[in-house]
C-alpha cells in the first residue's frame, strides 16, 4: 500500500480557438491569435510558482495540444513525461478522475490540458470552490494529500493558485 503524500494536480483549459475555418470539426479547430499569444504568457508566469510536472495528460484537440505544446516547452518537460488521449476530449468529472485513476502512484505532479465545461465542474467537484468557468488559458493548480491517483474524489483538493490571462 502506497503511503500519502502531497500529489498537485495542474488543471490548464486550452487556449483561446479559431472559428476562422467553418469546415473543420470541434475537434480539429486550432488555437487563435488570441490563443497563440496567452498561452506562451500564462506558461512563463506559472513557472515562477511550479516546477515541471512529472506527467502531462492533454486532450488529442488539437488547441488543447497546441496550448500543451506551449506549456511544454517553458516548464521544459520531457517528451517522454507527455500522453495524449481522447478521454479529455470534453471530458466531463467523472471521465476526467478516470484518467487520474490511470497514473501511477509514484506520479507526485499532473498537468492536464483539456475543456469545458468538465474541467471547471472538475476544479469545483475536487476543492469545493466555486468557480464559475474557468476561462480559456485558465489554469487551476490544486494540491491533494492522497496515495494513489485512483483514490481522487469530491472535496480532498485545495486550491493553491487560480490564474487566467485577463488576472495576471
């Protein structure tokens, strides 16, 4: 049995997207100038309050991957650390804990990249805040004192940091 210990879990919604391009599906809308440019600001100004993650878990979006990439690159994450997969893909609570439930327990720091409404209904299921929507490029950074990531549930979390482009 693993022992408890203080695991952070870094909620990022993707970056503002493009509606530029009516052919394409949700799911292959890219980031917007908007995007391009807060997600490589929010990246920077987390690094003065975070190390880098052991793992990064982003939706297969590609706004979500473009948004990760940004994020990726400044805390200097390896290629290795970083998972894709289309469970985030406008994940609601319960599929967002099922990909937790998937890290080992050895994983002390997640970052996870994906949508809403799931990931502010997530932040708020988790910590008992109440957020109304985290906006695009808002990141959530929230501690938990658990063993196992399996073991995530209503309430175990605590806010630490709650950012977004228009508040730094």
């Amino acid at each position: 049995m693993v022992g408890q210990s203080i695991k952070r879990l870094i909620i990022v919604r993707h970056a503002k997207s493009s509606w530029d391009d009516a052919s394409l599906t949700d799911h292959d809308r890219p980031l917007a100038k908007r995007g391009m440019r807060d997600a490589p600001r929010m990246a920077e100004y987390l690094c003065r309050y975070l190390d880098r993650p052991d793992m990064v878990v982003t939706s297969t979006a590609i706004r979500a991957r473009q948004t990760a990439d940004y994020f990726t690159q400044a805390l200097g994450t390896l290629p290795h650390q970083v998972r894709e997969t289309s469970a985030l893909f406008h994940a609601g609570p319960s599929e967002i804990s099922a990909v937790l439930s998937q890290l080992s327990p050895s994983t002390q720091s997640v970052m996870l990249f994906g949508h809403n409404p799931g990931f502010t209904d997530f932040v708020n299921q988790l910590t008992a805040e109440n957020i109304e929507n985290i906006p695009t490029c808002g990141v959530a950074v929230i501690s938990l004192q658990l063993g196992d990531w399996q073991d995530v549930r209503s309430a175990i979390g605590q806010l630490e940091h709650y950012f977004y482009p228009k508040g730094i």
